[in-house]
C-alpha cells in the first residue's frame, strides 16, 4: 500500500484570516459582525481536545456538519447547493451529504470567513485517532498477491447498512464524537499518493474517512456503486470540521 | 359452435374482468372513494375458490368441447423441478438421460415491496414469481414438457398470468394463464425450441409493461439433450450458473425529485405509466436491486472454474461485458445455432435471454456489467464476481508500480 502522505491541499482556500477577524474573535465581541457573521454558525465542538500520539491536539466537531448547518451556507449564497433531508422527513439534523470536496470548501470557506475562526477538516491520521475506538476491526484482505492490491480490500461482509439515518444514530466516542461510523464517510484533507510522488503534481483524489478505507475523486459527490469500481464504495459523502483553538469561540 | 358465444353470454368473461380491474385501478389511484378496498366482491373471491377447488374437472371439460387430439403423453417421466432464488439454478441435467420429461414447476404470483436503492430508500411494490426479481431460472431439455402450476395468493391486488417466449401458441401460454387473486391454473407446453428465453406477466394492454417493469419477468434455459457445444460439435460444460435479470424501473418521483412510497401493490399504476411512457428508467438494474450481486451478493467462483451466465432482459436491450474477462461462448439467440467465440461484449436484445459461458484464467474481482456504462455506473447494472486462484503474470503483470513521472 502506498504511504499516507499528509499536506495541506494548495488549492484549498484556506483559511486567511485577517488580523481583524482575529482581534474580533479574540475579544468575543459578538455585536462586532462586520461581515455578517452569525456566531449561530458556529459548529459545536467537543470540550476534550482529541490528543494525538505525538501530543499535539485538536478539537473535533461532535456531528457531521447538518442539512440545517449547510443550508445556512446556501442562505448566505455562498455555496451553490441546497441540500434536503431525505424525503418524508422535516428535521434538519441529519447529516448533510452528496457533497464534493470542492463543495465542502465552499462551506469552510464561508464558515471561517463569517466566523473569522480557523476551522479545517482532519487529515486522515486525525480521522483515524478520532474514530479508533468506534470502528469495526479491519478485515483481513481477500486476496494477499501484489497484483490483487486493487481487489484486495473488496468486502463481502460487514458491510454498512446504506440508509441514511438522522445526526447521532451510530456511535461516540471518548472524547464525545459521534457518528464517524455508520454510512457516511467524512472528507478529510488528505491527497491520495503513492510513495515518492512527484511534488507539484495535482491532487486528484482524497482520503475519506469511515468504516473502511476509501479514497475518492475531490469531484465526486455520490460514490455510485458499479462499473470498474470494485472496491466497496462509500454510502455517503459529508464532512465534519475540526479546529486547532478549544472550544468555547 | 359459436366461438364467440361464450364470451357473449357470459357477463364476467376473463376480458371484462381484466377491463373492469384495469378502470378500478385507475380509478382507486385517483382517490374514487367507491372503489376502497375490497375492489372485487366477496362473489369473486368464491367463484375463484370453486375454480381452484376443480381445476382438473374444468380441464376435462374444456378437453371435451375441443376438435382438438389430445396431448400424447406416453413415453414422458413426470419430474418435479424445485425452483430456487435467482442468482441461482436449480439441480439440473446438462446432459438429459433417459426419455423426454415433463418438468413440473410451481410458481406463486406474489406482491411484495423491495427496496430498490437503499441509498435514496427508492422502493417498489414488486410484482414476482415466487417473490424474487428476476422470476426464477427453469431449466429442461429440447423436447420435455413444463407443466406449470401458477398459483396468485388471495391477498394479491392483481390478476397475472405467463407468456413464455420458449412455447408455441396462445400468446405464449398468456392466453390460458390468467389467475386472478386466490386462483390457479395449471399450463402444460412443450420445449420445442433449444435456447434462452424470457418469460413475463402479460395481463393485457397497458397492464403488460407495467407487470413487466415491476420485475415480473424471467427466463427459462432450454438445454439440448445431448447439451451444449461448440460449432465443431465438442461437448461445452459449464460448472455453475449465475443468472442475472436486467430490470429497468421507471419510479415515480414527487415534486422534490423523491421516490414516492406507495401503501400497496397497484397504488402506483397511473404515476407509473406517467413515469415508463418517458421510456427513460430511474433505475436498470440486475436483480431486483441496485447492488444486488455486489458486496455481500456477489458472487463466487475459483480460477478454472466455468460459469455460464444467462442474462434475462425482459423489456430493454442489453450488452452485457465482463470487465476482466470474456464471454468464450456466446449463444444471444438459440443453442442450435454455432455459437460467438471470445467475444468482449455480446448483445441481449429486449425480450430476449441469452448465455455465455466463461472459464476464469486469473483470480480477483470481476465487474458484470451492462457496457452502457452509464447504465452500469448511475443507473445499477452492476455485479461482481470474486473469484479466488493463483495470480497468473504470464497473463497480465504490474511491471513498474506508479512512480514519479516528468511527463
């Protein structure tokens, strides 16, 4: 397998903060919105940082970011798509899928540019640290030959039911996050590389994180199951934020 | 005798009824209090019961009013076939031993709701043989008799009956077959011609596609007495069978894009031929069910082994490619003509079944697919086998792993 290689994507917009916006967070002067911004938006996080191997921490949002949380976003015409929770159902909290990776820029985009707060997605190393108590033991590959990598991780058992199901149905974690099982997969910002890539070269596909390894087309919004794609592909694709400053903003 | 006599002077002919069960429908979808369940009178469902309770007497008696010579039974075995869930066959000769058969089959018209794509909780009130989309795989020889019970449980909403494209007269059986709910009937017909064939509901006009389109459909595979062989007349064996039924569906959806749900089989009629009229499906898929044969479903088999794949696609054409692999043998039409050889793709035409035969030579995951990959990929065409065996580099190796490249 190739290694994990972890960057910060170049082409992801992040995140300039002005030193403004900062002065205006750090003074939590709420009545100061000189861009609108409505600290509603704010995505709930959870109080105990999630603390890595070598230390370093950071705090991760409790839910995957709702149809309610996204369509503020749309609200305020910065991301073009308009979600629903799925049909029959009124409720906002549920997870906010069918999305891209440029899509979920849009949002964190928007987010900390109202917000004036620095909110990124987890690379795949944090995802994993968030999620190793709640995730079903990898099984063992299917085929073991180097040509069969590809096949390899195909799964013909334990397979995740496909239906969505609304914010917190599945399980927490110690630190209070919840649903990184289940159906969707959270986007993370990690390129897809084999060992030794060529530095400078595009990013065409990340790592998601969820029951089982998955990397995905930055453009693909639903991962349809059929053609060449033999893996097992990912039910849903929606995203949660996390942030390197505690909680409360 | 008048042959139209009886239909004159009997007020509930098999053709009013069909009429009458076609406008009640219609008119119950529309919200027509009138027509609340039970759409038949209780005189119906008795009338029914004498007809199932005295199925032989009735045959006897039609056999008496007829010029025709009866049936020549002799120098047939009777044998029970015990039809199993697609995508399996059932225990099966390749080869017939012994005189002709006549193969007795049981099928039940059953009504049942399936999920169709768990994803968007797109489902269907599925109208079936024996509960399964596609109906199950019967199996004879060129030369046997099928003796069909087809039973239609009382609590169904609907009339159905067959039309076997392998038979020869009475719109394919359709005509003879008509049960309504809490009737059987019982069809016997000769396989006279060697191949694939595709098997349907065909309840009358605007009824057949919609019984079609809701996965009431199969194929029965009408093997050679002396079995399958290559145009140099080499005895063809196959291991095992998988059989795939390509079903498009056409789901009616609400103002916001949604698949409605429906509370019982029949309450879709009117937004369904809405929906199929567009003659674009929501849904083409194999085995009743996106993802059906993949994952959990997919299925399996071992290098050196040889599966002969039927291919049932009731109403919409198909070209079925293995990815990662070939079709050997091909037959698309019958099994008296030579079949393709080492084809990449092969064609099942609408109303058609058709078999190729396949050894696998390396192992890994293979994508069965209708090779409208728009089809495949969007719309659910989709299955997968998982064969296992030892990698072959002599046929395909990764010489250079990817590596940076200048280019």
């Amino acid at each position: 397998m190739p290694t994990a290689t972890s960057f910060r994507l170049a082409w992801l917009p992040v995140i300039g903060v002005s030193g403004l916006a900062v002065a205006v967070a750090f003074l939590g002067v709420a009545a100061l919105r000189p861009w609108g911004a409505d600290m509603t938006d704010l995505p709930s996080m959870t109080p105990r940082p999630v603390v890595m191997s070598d230390g370093s921490a950071f705090y991760a949002q409790i839910h995957e970011v709702t149809t309610g949380e996204w369509n503020r976003c749309a609200d305020a015409g910065a991301c073009k798509l308009r979600l629903r929770p799925p049909s029959g159902q009124t409720d906002t909290s549920w997870p906010a899928t069918g999305l891209s990776l440029i899509d979920v820029t849009e949002y964190l985009k928007w987010l900390n540019e109202t917000s004036g707060h620095e909110f990124r997605l987890p690379t795949r190393a944090e995802w994993r640290r968030m999620a190793a108590d709640v995730l079903p033991d990898a099984p063992d590959p299917i085929f073991t030959d180097p040509n069969l990598t590809w096949a390899s991780s195909y799964l013909v058992e334990g397979l995740v039911d496909r239906r969505l199901r609304p914010s917190g149905s599945w399980s927490e974690s110690p630190e209070g996050v919840v649903d990184l099982d289940g159906n969707v997969w959270e986007w993370t910002q990690d390129c897809f590389r084999g060992e030794g890539f060529a530095r400078g070269a595009r990013c065409a596909a990340y790592h998601v994180g969820g029951e089982h390894d998955a990397v995905i087309p930055y453009l693909v919004r639903d991962p349809a199951r059929g053609g060449c794609a033999v893996g097992s592909p990912p039910a849903h694709l929606g995203f949660r934020l996390v942030s390197d400053d505690p909680p409360p903003f | 005798m008048n042959r139209f006599g009886k239909s004159i002077d009997t007020p509930t002919s098999r053709r009013n009824v069909l009429r009458g069960s076609v406008l009640a429908g219609a008119a119950a979808v529309t919200g027509a209090g009138a027509f609340a369940m039970p759409r038949r009178a209780p005189l119906r469902t008795a009338r029914a019961d004498a007809a199932s309770a005295h199925l032989h007497k009735v045959a006897e008696q039609m056999t008496a009013e007829s010029d025709a010579k009866p049936a020549d039974l002799s120098g047939y075995t009777r044998v029970r076939q015990e039809l199993v869930a697609p995508p399996f066959a059932p225990e099966h000769e390749q080869v017939a031993t012994g005189g002709p058969k006549i193969v007795e089959i049981t099928m039940d018209t059953t009504e049942r709701l399936m999920m169709v794509d768990e994803d968007t909780g797109a489902s269907i009130w599925a109208l079936t043989y024996n509960g399964s989309v596609p109906g199950p795989l019967i199996i004879c020889h060129e030369g046997d008799m099928v003796e069909l019970t087809l039973r239609n449980p009382a609590d169904s909403m609907m009339e159905h009956n067959i039309d076997f494209h392998a038979s020869t007269g009475a719109l394919g059986g359709g005509g003879l077959t008509h049960v309504y709910p809490g009737e059987e009937v019982v069809l016997r017909w000769k396989a006279t011609k060697a191949g694939c064939f595709t098997y349907h509901c065909a309840p009358g006009g605007a009824m057949i596609p919609y019984h079609v389109c809701h996965g009431m459909n199969g194929a029965i595979m009408v093997l050679p007495r002396d079995g399958l062989k290559d145009a140099a007349g080499n005895p063809l064996r196959y291991d095992s069978i998988a059989y795939f039924g390509e079903q498009d569906y056409y789901l009616p959806r609400d103002e916001n894009g949604d698949y409605r749900f429906y509370e019982a089989a029949g309450d879709d009629y009117a937004d369904s031929l809405d929906a199929m009229a567009t003659l674009v499906p929501t849904h083409q898929v194999f085995n009743g069910a996106v993802g059906a044969l993949t994952g959990d479903g997919a299925l399996k088999a071992k290098v050196g082994e040889t599966v002969l794949m039927v291919h049932n696609s009731c109403n919409v054409d198909s070209r079925p490619h293995l990815i990662g692999g070939h079709g050997d043998y091909v037959w698309e039409t019958s099994f008296t003509d030579p079949p393709l050889t080492n084809m990449e793709t092969w064609f099942v035409r609408g109303g058609c079944a058709a078999a190729a035969m396949y050894t696998f030579e390396q192992p890994g995951v293979y994508a069965y697919v209708n090779h409208n990959l728009i089809i495949a990929a969007l719309k659910g065409a989709t299955a997968h086998f998982v064969v296992d065996g030892q990698w072959n580099n002599d046929l395909m190796e990764q010489v250079v792993a990817p590596r940076p490249t200048e280019a």
